[in-house]
C-alpha cells in the first residue's frame, strides 16, 4: 500500500462506524444469469414489434417464436426446436429466418447469392431464376427466403438480432463479420477498385 492509500485508509477507519476497511461481497437478487422471465419478456417485445413490422411465413405464435429464438442462441438445431413445438423442421427454419436469424449453412447455396440477389431485384420470377441459375424453382425458393431474411436485416442494420442478443446476455460475433464482409462484397461488386496512389 503507497502511503497515499494508507491516508485514505486510516481516515475512513476514523470517519466510519465499521471495524474493517472491506465489506464481503454477495451476489445479489436480479442477476442478470437468473432472470429467464425478463428474458423471455424481452423476446417476446421484439418478436411482436417483428410481427408488427414484417408478414411472417408461418403461423406461429409468439410464445413458439420465442421458443424459436431461444434454441438459436441455444445452439439447438432447427429438428429439436421443432420436436419440441410438434411442427416441422421447415417451419422452424421459416420462423428463424422470420426472425432474421440466419445460420451460416443457410448460405451454401449451389450458386451465388448475390446472383439470385440481383436477378430478384431486376424482378425475374422464381422460374425465370431458376433458369437462369440451372437449379430446381424449389432451391430457388428456398435461397429467396434466406435473400430476403438477409435483405430485411441489413435495411435496419441487424436491429433485431441485436436485440435479441441484448435480451438473452448473449457476445456474437459468428455471422456479424461475415455479414459484414458479405455486405461490402456485394455492394462493390462490378466496381473497378484499381487505385493507384
């Protein structure tokens, strides 16, 4: 202890009632690891402000959707989720990408993305992309669901997932950076970048 502390020290020690400098530290009520209602509440806020907003894929309710969000950030895979609800696995992964979660496996598609991307944007129908693209209208239809889950989040920069991720106390950084780059990729593609200085 440098003497400047030891100052400090010996005041409180006149000024206070206590006998030791240190108090032993408890953790208290409301932590944030045990508050799996408020989580849930959390959710379920952004998950009715998403329904507000968006026109979902499925039926689900909210409680299912929350349910939905959870085994996400839980790491379950989209086949537990759905035991766990009685529904289908292909409900599950339309709900999630509902919700603008989006796996990584959801992008390995047999084509570019950023194909399907533009041929949707320049207004092609599902089988005029598939022609296009030499792959069956159900792939495509499928890849438009992750396309447009993807389109949707970046117009609000990823909001919802991020609140989300606020909710349930949950550090991703899995699919930001690659989103991230995903997003540059696409937005400087056909752009000469030689520069010379």
């Amino acid at each position: 202890m440098d003497e400047k502390t030891e100052e400090l020290r010996d005041i409180f020690m006149e000024v206070s009632e206590e006998g030791t400098v240190t108090e032993r530290q408890e953790a208290g009520r409301g932590s944030l690891a045990g508050d799996e209602a408020g989580e849930t509440e959390r959710v379920a806020a952004v998950v009715a402000e998403m329904r507000d907003r968006y026109e979902f894929a499925t039926d689900l309710d909210d409680d299912a959707l929350v349910r939905v969000v959870r085994g996400y950030y839980g790491g379950e895979t989209d086949t537990a989720v759905a035991d766990d609800l009685g529904v289908s696995r292909d409900t599950v992964i339309r709900a999630r990408l509902d919700l603008h979660l989006v796996r990584e496996r959801d992008l390995d598609a047999p084509f570019e993305l950023a194909a399907l991307r533009r041929l949707l944007g320049d207004g092609a129908t599902v089988a005029e992309a598939a022609d296009e693209l030499g792959v069956s209208e159900s792939t495509v239809r499928k890849y438009r669901r992750v396309v447009t889950a993807r389109n949707e989040a970046r117009r609000v920069s990823e909001r919802f997932r991020s609140e989300f991720e606020d909710a349930l106390g949950v550090i991703s950084e899995d699919f930001t950076t690659e989103a991230t780059e995903d997003g540059l990729e696409d937005a400087t593609d056909g752009m000469e970048t030689n520069v010379s200085f």
